[in-house]
C-alpha cells in the first residue's frame, strides 16, 4: 500500500493491487472502494463547522459520521472533524482529482 497522505489523525493509503483505497481512523483501518471514498469526502464537506461552535445546534460538539451503508460508526469530535476535511481535501488533490481543480478547455 502507498500512503497518500497523512494527517495529525488519519491516513489514506492507495492499494495498487486491490484497486481500492484504505483510510486510517487510528481506531479501525476502512476499506473503500473508489465510490465509499467519493461519499466519505461529500459527507465530510458537508460537515457545517460552525455548527460545532453554537451550543444550540451541537451542545456537545461531536459530528456522528457513518461510512459504507452504515458498516461503520465513527464518533468525531471538533479537532477530529476539521482534520478529516483535510485529509480527504489533500487526498483528493494529490490523486488529481480533487473539486477544486479547474480544467483548461482547449
């Protein structure tokens, strides 16, 4: 396996054998195919963080994150979210396929 990226919490691997991704939560190592790792990054985009800040709309502060139809339950908190986003926003660029990436038309 070939390490994409490391953060302070996670690691994404890239398994050239099995076609398929790895993601390490420190607690579990996921397994995800191309498509699991597409939702993981809608879902960790979708994550309001500023919500995390307003004791109204998160009065504890921890993001509930399940991944591969329900097969895993991560419990996030603050620091462990605002990390994710930017595994997978780093993970995404150094693949080259990162959202953020303009495409010159010729």
């Amino acid at each position: 396996m070939k390490v994409v990226y490391r953060s302070t919490y996670y690691t994404l691997y890239q398994s050239e054998n099995q076609r398929c991704f790895y993601v390490d939560f420190e607690q579990k190592v996921v397994r995800m195919s191309f498509c699991q790792l597409l939702a993981l990054r809608h879902k960790a985009m979708s994550i309001t963080i500023e919500n995390h800040f307003d004791g109204d709309l998160n009065k504890h502060g921890f993001e509930l994150l399940q991944l591969c139809n329900k097969e895993h339950l991560f419990i996030l908190n603050t620091f462990e979210v605002l990390d994710l986003k930017e595994l997978v926003e780093h993970g995404f660029a150094l693949l080259g396929i990162s959202a953020n990436s303009k495409t010159v038309a010729a």
